[in-house]
C-alpha cells in the first residue's frame, strides 16, 4: 500500500514539475506566424539494400524529402562514410527564426 501511495506522490510532483515548464514564446516585437509550407510527407517506403563490399565504415542514411523552390523532393537512402560524425541522423525539418520560416537539411549529428 505504501508503494503504491508513494507512485501516486511522485507521478504528482512529475506532473507538477512538467506543468512548470512554459515555453516563453518568441522575443518583444517578434510575431512568429503559423509555418506557411505544406507539411513534410510521410517517408516512402524503401528496402535498405546490403553495404557495398569496401574497407570503410559505412553507415545508412534514410531516405527523406527535402525542401526545393516550391515543393518537396524524395532523396533516396544510400550509404555514407562514417567520417567523423555520429550514427545519428536528424531528418530535413522547418524551424523559425525570428519571424521567418527556414528549412534545415537532414544531417548527422
């Protein structure tokens, strides 16, 4: 009984502790606007072929749709050279800075 009080008293305070954090919103005198582009589609469905025969350390990077001019463009997965970066990659995505609407390319991290 005493455990299942104490997991009703740490959810609370978790919850508390969460409910805490607000994001300030965009700095005085900026109005961030709603993202004008269409949103990013869902990934195509793609086999991840085997590696190359090679000596390097090869790592997949998953297809993903990029932003060009005025619409979005399937970049097929292929292998990369592990060079200097994680295994980690953070697909293509919009952000806003300031007022503006800016597109990130996928990238290791």
């Amino acid at each position: 009984m005493a455990v299942k009080h104490l997991s009703v008293v740490v959810a609370l305070a978790g919850s508390l502790a969460l409910g805490a954090c607000v994001y300030p919103g965009p700095p005085n005198g900026v109005v961030l606007m709603p993202n004008p582009f269409p949103p990013v589609p869902p990934p195509v469905a793609e086999q991840r072929p085997p590696p190359p025969p090679t000596e390097d350390q090869l790592v997949w990077r998953p297809g993903e749709w990029e932003w060009a001019d005025s619409g979005y463009v399937w970049r097929p997965g292929e292998y990369e050279k592990l060079d200097g970066h994680s295994n980690q990659y953070l697909p293509g995505h919009w952000f806003a800075q300031g007022s503006a609407w800016l597109w990130e390319r996928g990238h290791w991290l």
